[in-house]
C-alpha cells in the first residue's frame, strides 16, 4: 500500500488526458496499484464528463453518420492490451511497463553512471522527457544532486530513503528545480525506480560535479 | 411492499413519457426484474448504484443488441458534443474534428458490450473514449511515434472489485448543478485543463499566470466540486 502519491495536480491533469505521455505513464503505474487514486481519478473524470456535455453542440453533417453506419460491421481492430490483469498483479510490476520493457530488469542494457547507480532509458514516445528505470545497488548512493527541471519517480523494487523520508515499492515522488537530495538504497536490498525527467539531473558535490556535462536527457 | 412497487411503477411511466420509445421498453425490462432487486441487500445496493438515464439504457441496448437505431439516436445527440470538444482551444481542422467523431462512434460501436452502467453512466464512458481518441489523434497529426495509445493509460473498471465504484453515484448531474456555482475563473481553468487539453503549465502560460495560482484555483474549484482527496 502506497503511502505516498501523486499530487492532486496531476492526478487532474492526468484525468483531464492533459499530461505528456511519460508522465502520464507514471502516475498510471502508481494508481494502476493504489485504489484511493484510482478513485480520485474516477471523480475528476466525472468533473471532465460533466463539462463535456456542457458544451455547446456543434452540428454534425448526416454524411459522417451515414459512414459510421456503413463501417459498424468492419472487424474490430484486435487491440493490444495485455495490462487489462494489472490491477490485481501488482507488485511486481504494471503490465505497461512490462511490455515496454520488453523482458524483465537483467534483460535491460543498463548504462552505469557510478559505482552504484545504472540506468536503462525506454522509449515511449514523448518528446521532452526521459523515461527511465534507475538502478540502484544494495546500500548504494546517488550522489547528492537537484534538476534543471522536474523528476517524478515511483518506486518498482527495494527501497530508499532520502531527507524527507523512505520510500517503498508504489510510492510516488515529485521533485523539482534546486530540491536537493541523495537517494541512498536501502540496506540488504537494491532498489529499483521508474524515473521520469525533462532536464538532466545536476549533482552538487564538487565531487561529482565533473561528470555534469555527461548528464544529457534521453528523451523519447 | 405492494404499494412501494405501485410508487415506483408510476415514477417509470412518467419517466417513460417524459423520454421517448427506448425509454418505455427499458421501463417494462426493468419493472419485470424490480422485485427481484427488491428481495435481497446485495441485488438493492447494485440497483441504486444502476444508471438509469437514457443514454445509459440506450448503450447497454447498443452492447447487448447491436440496435443501430439506438445507435443512431446515441449518434445524434453526442456526436454534435464530439465535434465541440475536438474543436474547444485546438487548431484542429473540421475536416479532423469529424474524423474524431467517426473514429469516436465506430469505437462507441465496438467497445459497447463491456459498458457497465454499474460502474459510470454513459455520458462519462463516450467523454473517456472522446478524449483518448483526441489525444491520440493530436500525437498523430504532429507525427509523434509512441508505443503507449492514450486508451493503455485506462484503468480497466472491470477488474475492479464488485462494490468498488470509482465515478462518483451522485455523477456529473451533481457536478453541473455545483459547477454553476465556481466562481468565473476557476471555471475557466478547468475549461482550460478537461476541455482544452492544456497541463496546468500550459494552462499558466497561456493565461499569463504563474503555475502556483493556476493549481490553487483548480485545487479550490474541485474541493467545491466535492472530489475527495485526503493526503495529495
């Protein structure tokens, strides 16, 4: 059970089918496990339905009925959709990202960044933000860094803690601009993070300060 | 019990006059089941959680019976509601908006049979089709390649446990009825956010606003709405 979730701000957004592909990928994959922000999310679409037939009809021509009608006994089309179980298989994971990902974590090609710290970019289409699992080693360290813009993350596997808590599988996350923080993965087991970013994270210790300009956003 | 029946009986028939044909057959269906409804907890609760508004009995009759003349009439009066959310704050073109409500009926068609009037009422279900449609189409005319339709990002409500309802029972009737009372600009971001597509920093630059103002005035609008949301 998820203890921390989106903000109310995406969760409208995301009923409102106005977030960017990436991020909306990741609030579904936090609510497609967490009950009370599906139910959240049900009630901002009635606010959504309740506008939408406010709306002052604009007259539809006969003809365009009259191609519906002649295509309704076309097949089909056979839609992939092989997240339809989710709700009930989580964890380890949210069919989404199961088929996106196309196997399961070993399978990945992981970039490593640190000693501690590997991450395997996927691509979901969307043009201005990176979305990608982050990995870190048992104990391990992200070095203490903040964004040039916003970072979403929800926890897939493990755990970590930073200054403002510990976060477990199904928590969500939003941090942004000069909010700085140092992940570091809970002792005994590794963790494993979905990350969604649109500007490169930047970290602050001179340390580490060098590898900054290697830091590039991966989008799509 | 007899006269409880008897009451409820009447309010069927007004309602059957008061809407068309569909609405008469639908009231003798459903009067031959209400004693059952009646006999037991269970069956009550899911009868009062039952959408009984016409739409609603017309796209179960659509699901069951493949009836086009029930589709037509369905056609009729939200295809005109398509077209007017394809076309609020977009650039997209009439030839485009009634492509929109092509794709958006011939899937009103297909995906019929697995509307649950327990679960939403119709006219929220066709608004989730709308906009799913809507956004993919945007990404197509602006030639994105994704792997993710809008429609994978929908929670699948028929998996959900049997008293787990997500829309509110109340529905969009209450929702309009506390709508004419947000103040003007409240209104008018939530315009911007459902009907237009825009994320609340769209929304904030486009009004010229700064993006914390922007989610205070949605955050107010829909605490007056009545959505329940305790720890976001």
């Amino acid at each position: 059970m998820a203890r921390h979730h989106p903000p109310i701000n995406f969760l409208t957004d995301y009923a409102a089918g106005a977030l960017p592909t990436a991020q909306a990928a990741c609030v579904y994959a936090h609510a497609v496990c967490c009950e009370p922000c599906r139910r959240i999310v049900g009630q901002l679409q009635d606010i959504g339905s309740a506008l939408f037939n406010q709306l002052a009809p604009i007259p539809v021509s006969d003809k365009v009925l009259d191609c519906v009608l002649v295509r309704l006994d076309d097949p089909a089309p056979l839609r992939y959709r092989d997240n339809r179980a989710a709700a009930n298989e989580c964890p380890p994971l949210p069919g989404l990202l199961a088929r996106i990902m196309n196997g399961d974590f070993s399978e990945l090609a992981w970039k490593r960044i640190t000693k501690s710290l590997s991450v395997s970019c996927l691509k979901v289409g969307d043009i201005a933000h990176e979305f990608a699992l982050y990995r870190i080693t048992a104990g391990g360290q992200i070095p203490e860094h903040n964004h040039g813009g916003s970072e979403m993350t929800l926890v897939l596997q493990g755990g970590f803690s930073d200054d403002s808590g510990v976060y477990h599988p199904g928590d969500f996350l939003y941090r942004q601009g000069l909010d700085t923080h140092a992940p570091l993965a809970i002792d005994g087991e590794g963790c494993i993070c979905l990350t969604v970013l649109d500007a490169p994270l930047r970290f602050t210790r001179l340390r580490h300060r060098w590898m900054n300009p290697f830091l590039q956003l991966r989008v799509g | 019990m007899a006269r409880l029946s008897i009451g409820c009986n009447f309010e069927r028939l007004l309602y059957a006059l008061r809407y068309d044909v569909w609405g008469v057959v639908m009231a003798k269906l459903s009067t031959i089941d209400a004693p059952v409804a009646a006999g037991s907890t269970s069956s009550l609760q899911q009868y009062a959680g039952r959408r009984t508004d016409e739409w609603s009995e017309r796209l179960v009759l659509v699901g069951e019976q493949q009836d086009r003349a029930a589709f037509t009439q369905f056609f009729r009066h939200f295809a005109p509601l398509i077209k007017a959310f394809a076309l609020s704050g977009s650039t997209m073109s009439a030839i485009h908006a009634d492509e929109l409500v092509q794709e958006v009926m011939i899937k009103v068609w297909q995906k019929a049979s697995g509307f649950n009037p327990e679960k939403a009422a119709a006219s929220t279900w066709v608004y989730t089709i709308a906009r799913n449609c809507r956004t993919d189409m945007f990404r197509r005319l602006q030639k994105f390649e994704t792997a993710i339709a809008a429609e994978d990002l929908e929670f699948d409500e028929a998996a959900e446990g049997p008293f787990s309802v997500l829309h509110s029972h109340r529905g969009a009737e209450r929702i309009r009825e506390l709508m004419a009372d947000l103040p003007p600009d409240q209104a008018q971001i939530l315009g911007k956010v459902y009907m237009e597509g825009k994320s609340h920093s769209e929304a904030a630059a486009e009004l010229d606003l700064p993006l914390g103002t922007v989610k205070s005035r949605v955050r107010l609008a829909i605490q007056k709405l009545q959505v329940q949301f305790g720890t976001q």
